[in-house]
C-alpha cells in the first residue's frame, strides 16, 4: 500500500477514505498468541515480584520502628513520649492500624483537623498515651515541649520541613535534651536524601 500524506487523506472523498481505513485495519501485523501469552506470564511474574519487594520494604522498616519503640532497651519502656511524622496519612494510617495491636491508644494529628481537634489530641498525648502520629500538614502550629523523642518514619524531599519537624519539640521552653531518630536505609532515596541533609547541616 502506497505511502499517503494526511493532507491527501483528509481530501479524498468519504468511499476512498473508508476503503483507506480498512485496508489500513487489515494491514496489521499478525499476532502470535503463543508469544502474547509467554509475555503475559513474564510480566505478571514482575508485578509480583515488586508487589512482594514493596511489601518486604514496608515491613522491614517497620520491623524497625517496633525495634525502637518496644525493643529490649525501647523508647516505650523509659516512659517517653514519642511523636513519629509520617508523609502521608496511608503510611499514618497503617502505623495507626500496626501500633494499636501494641498499645491501647494514640494521639495522632492530619492535615483536615481542625485547631480544636488538635488541641484535644495534644491534651490526650500529654496525659493518656506515649504515642502522637502526625503528617507534616498536621504538624503545623502545635507546641509539643513536654515531648523530647521524635522519630521521622519518612523523609521529607525539603529540608525546611525537618527543620519544622523538629521545632514542635525542639524550641524555646524545651528542658530535656531533644532526640531526633530517623528511619532510613542505606542505597535508598531517602538514605540519599539524609545524607544530603546532614551534608547541607554541616556546611
């Protein structure tokens, strides 16, 4: 079949067009089924590959986190208060879901609370539990000085946000000295991304 220019094709009249358009249909090439459904099982072997590298990663880290928290020498055990921020509310959600299994209750902290709900969730992490979730959209305007263990189960991409991590325990009234711990691995983005930070910290 003769090559033809768009504006060629657009001028023909409706029939020629039409008689275009199918011989364009059956001018595909042919398609080895066999082939197709080799290619099918490869790829669905992959997804369950990553599927199953995802879910050991998540699971690892926070293999660590309850390291932190409940090991033989726990935060948990000294009665600390902990505050641990998160990126988002899924992650916030599934630390919220793993830790109740652990502790009887936590304070936690999103982006969509209102000034009055924080305030009751601040109330309930300084007198009922050990534990505060928070995002960094619900991290903002809290004072959380009777707090000096916070642990970053992510790493923010910005720096300035760490920084405002840190100053919900870390600021002016504080009397203890301030924890900082953070949750990386080694030949990761967020480990690249921490060495980063500490790199730019102590310039």
């Amino acid at each position: 079949m003769k090559n033809l220019e768009v504006e060629n094709y657009l001028e023909e009249q409706n029939e020629n067009q039409e008689n275009i358009e199918m011989a364009l249909e059956q001018s595909i090439d042919v398609i080895d089924i066999m082939e197709l459904k080799k290619e099918i099982i490869v790829l669905k072997k992959l997804i369950e590959q990553i599927e199953d590298i995802k879910l050991y990663s998540v699971e690892k880290k926070y293999q660590e986190l309850e390291k932190t928290l409940f090991g033989e020498n726990g935060l948990l055990h000294h009665d600390e208060k902990i505050l641990i921020f998160t990126e988002s509310v899924d992650t916030l959600n599934f630390l919220e879901k793993k830790l109740l299994e652990r502790i009887p209750k936590l304070a936690k902290i999103v982006g969509k609370y209102s000034m009055d709900e924080r305030r009751n969730q601040v109330e309930m992490f300084r007198n009922e539990c050990q534990v505060m979730l928070a995002t960094d959209a619900g991290g903002e305007s809290i004072n959380l000085q009777f707090c000096n263990q916070m642990i970053n189960y992510d790493i923010p991409w910005n720096p300035n946000k760490l920084e405002q991590r840190m100053g919900r325990i870390h600021r002016i009234g504080q009397k203890n000295e301030v924890f900082v711990f953070n949750l990386v691995a080694q030949n990761t983005r967020e480990g690249n991304v921490m060495i980063r930070l500490l790199e730019k910290w102590n310039r």
